[in-house]
C-alpha cells in the first residue's frame, strides 16, 4: 500500500510504500519516528472511537451514502444486510483518506505535543488491487456475532448483529421497545454501526497495532504485578495529566498494552497456542529471542505478593528486571509482545531496535526481525544502525542465491528463516523534507548517511 505524507514535522512531502518489512533510515530529526507512529495511529483500531465518534456526531451523507442508508434503514426498524466486500472494494480507499484527513486530531495526543503543529498533515493512501484482494480474502473468512446496548434507557434496546464466516454480509437488527428511538439513540445506533463495520476492515488489514517507542526499557523495568493486573511504580499517578498521557500517548498505549497480560488473557493464550500453529509459530520466536540473544528468559517471579518481571540467566539465577543488563531490558517488551499478544498480520511498530545492543547483537536482531516477517508479521523499523542495514541487504540477496545451506551457517543465528525477499521489503532515506526509497529490485540498498560519517572520521588526521 502506497501512502502520501505531507507537512508532517519535518517531512515536507513524501511517498512511502509500505511492505511486510518497512525501513526508516536517516540522521534525527528527520520525520522518522513520527512518520512510523503516525501510520501506526491511523490503523490502530484503538484511534476509530474519536474517529467514529465524529462522524457520529456531524453526519456528512456526501461521504458514505451507503452507510446513511443502512443506519437509517435500522432506525427505522428493519433487518438490513450490508455487503461489506463491495463496500471494500468501491470505498476502502476514499475511507482510509478520510481517515487520514482526520488523523492530525489525535496525533497531537499520539506525539504527546500540541495537535496544533499538525493542521496542516495530510495522508493520501493507494491501495493496490493486492491490498484489496487481501483484505476482501480476510473480511470473508470473519465471524461474528453479538450487541450493543443502546441509548433509549430501556433495558431490552440493543442493535444485534451477526456475519457467518464465507458471507459477505454482516447482519443487522435492532431490538427495541415501541416506541420510536430518541435523538441520542440515533446518534448511538450510528456510532455503533460504523464501529462495527471499520472495525472489521482494520483487522483486515491488521490484526492488531503494537508500537515499541524508544522509552520501552524504562517502563518495561518498572513494572509490579498483583493477582489483577500489572500497576507501574510511583513514576505514574492517577492525576489527570498522566491519564491523558496514558490513554492516547504512543508510550502511554505501550504501557496499556503491556500491562494488560492478566491471568485471564494469560488462559486466553494458551488456549489460542493450542489451536492455532500460526500463532504457536510466532510465539516460540520470543523463545528464539531469549535463547539466541538473550542468553536468558524474561518471566515473572510469584513468589510474594508484588509479582515481578525477573530475568532469568542459562544458569537458573534470577534478578529483578530493572537490574539485568540494557539489553535485556531493552528487548524484554518484545519477549512479551510475542509470547502474550503477537497473531499472524499484527503490524508492529519498533523504534530503533538497535538501542543499547553490541554490533553483533544488532547483526543478530536484522536477522530476527527478518524471521518475524516471515513468521507473518508486519514491521514498521527507524534505524540508525549500519549493522541493521548492511546485513539485511545480505539476507535480501543471499535469498535468491542456491547456496542457502553453506550460507545459512554464516548467519549469527544459522537459521535459514533470515533470509527475506526483496519483495517484502522496501527502505526509505528520510532526509531534506522528504523520504526516498533506496532499495535496488536485487536486494542492494544505496545509502550514504552512514558511510559519509565513517569517511569524515577515516580522513581527520
């Protein structure tokens, strides 16, 4: 899928295509993060409340006069149909740009700044015809059913709907009491249907959104766990301010989601590992990480009544997280996104991998991250690391080469699921205002912001 990005910080104006493993490259402050978090926030199903919210409330039938009809049509007590795969395929684009035009007014909360810096982004997206196909493939393979209870303060006044897997259709019916809906429950009705709708076509698209930010070593390390849920020390209070930064922040819905590993969902988990070896598959990465890389296993000790995260040497010794090593802490949370939540097509959003690792180790996360792709995940990287860079063009080629066995033993990792196609990557070079693509058809990526530096400092004396 191809995106246009304008007046977003530093970037100026650019076009971006996005692939199962994007790359953002380039010196600070050049539009790399916020251009990741950004898209991010826009498939983020989390963002459709405001987003559907609005519409809700400020009705614009020029828009989408096809769901005008079907919301209508429930309020005025029919069962109607609504084709959501000829919806995708005449809408998804214009849909994804309205929502794109929407996007500065969260964003200000997302980049925890003044959303005022953003009244002038703009998101253009293009979908491919592949992009649709996907999409429709996923919607026709969803089931569902279930209701929402509406505004009519009556306890029976619900809006069910339903959609059984191989239909094109979702369902609708509202059960109400005689008497016609009220204004806030026509404004209700509304919201609830298009959540319906848009949220299915998000997790079409994506499964699920998860951002990594830089601070994840901090927040990570800081957490306590109790038989409910997991609560983070004092740093974090419940005044208003850091509410907000919890609820909209990309470091705030970091910590949400992390911190949402109840015992619970813990069951949940399991039970999805039993029954699905695509997810199974993703999950043992995080023992891949932990073994390979790690040298360790991040876990939680309940032995008192504050449960911690501990990190768990070769050698069975624990400690306390906030005590093991930067990189432990620093790829702790991705331990935990794999083992809790990861699921095949989740998008997954990492600043700067790289932080705090040795070279080799960093030579080893290019090619763990490539083995993520390949397991069915879709990454989103900003990368200052000529070792990231450098040894993922070595996986692209290596990919089409015949001796993949005599090469597989060279990887720091020797598992030949780090080679990656070219076609699933695509590398962009922000710099003065605009991003470019750098990646060759054959794998080579030219670049030059690293090597300019190492002649700088080769030519001194």
């Amino acid at each position: 899928m191809k995106v246009k990005i304008q007046n977003l910080g530093a970037v100026k104006a650019a076009e971006i295509e996005l692939k199962p493993l994007t790359v953002f490259v380039g010196e600070n402050g050049t539009g790399k993060t916020w251009s990741a978090y950004a898209l991010a926030s826009i498939f983020n199903r989390d963002m459709l409340d405001i987003y559907t919210q609005d519409l809700s409330n400020n009705s614009r039938e020029d828009l989408f006069p096809v769901l005008d009809d079907l919301i209508n049509s429930i309020i005025n007590d029919q069962s109607p149909k609504f084709d959501i795969v000829e919806f995708v395929e005449k809408n998804l684009g214009e849909y994804l740009n309205d929502l794109g035009a929407f996007c500065p007014v969260w964003l200000g909360g997302i980049l925890n700044t003044s959303k005022e810096v953003f009244k002038d982004v703009k998101f253009k997206f293009s979908p491919s015809e592949n992009d649709i196909d996907f999409l429709v493939k996923a919607l026709n393979s969803a089931y569902f059913e279930g209701s929402a209870p509406l505004s009519n303060n009556e306890a029976d006044c619900k809006l069910l709907f339903s959609k059984k897997s191989s239909d094109d259709f979702i369902l609708f019916h509202s059960k109400k009491p005689k008497y016609s809906f009220n204004k806030k429950s026509q404004i209700d009705i509304r919201q609830r249907v298009l959540d319906c709708i848009l949220r299915l076509i998000h997790i079409g698209l994506f499964q699920d959104v998860f951002v990594l930010p830089t601070e994840r070593s901090l927040f990570t390390s800081l957490f306590r766990l109790n038989d409910n849920n997991t609560e983070i020390s004092a740093s974090l209070n419940s005044s208003a301010q850091n509410r907000h930064f919890l609820t909209r922040s990309t470091v705030g819905q970091f910590v949400l989601q992390i911190r949402s590993f109840s015992k619970e969902e813990q069951a949940e988990r399991i039970h999805a590992l039993k029954n699905n070896q695509d997810i199974e598959r993703i999950a043992n990465l995080s023992k891949v990480l932990e073994s390979e890389i790690l040298l360790g296993s991040v876990g939680i000790d309940e032995s008192n009544q504050n449960q911690l995260l501990v990190f768990k040497f070769e050698d069975d010794q624990s400690i306390e997280l906030m005590g093991a090593s930067s990189m432990v802490k620093e790829l702790s949370s991705l331990v935990l996104y794999l083992r809790f939540f990861a699921k095949p097509y989740d998008l997954i959003v990492i600043d700067e991998p790289e932080m705090n690792l040795h070279p080799a180790a960093q030579v080893e996360i290019a090619e763990f991250l490539a083995m993520l792709v390949n397991a069915g995940l879709n990454l989103i990287i900003t990368t200052h690391s000529p070792y990231i860079v450098d040894h993922l063009s070595n996986l692209m080629i290596a990919h089409g080469r015949e001796d993949k066995a005599e090469l597989t033993k060279k990887l720091y990792l020797e598992n030949e699921d780090a080679f990656i196609s070219p076609e699933k990557v695509s590398v962009y070079l922000f710099e003065d205002g605009t991003a470019k693509s750098i990646l060759e058809d054959d794998g080579i990526i030219e670049w030059s912001t690293f090597s300019n530096v190492s002649d700088d400092i080769g030519n001194f004396l």
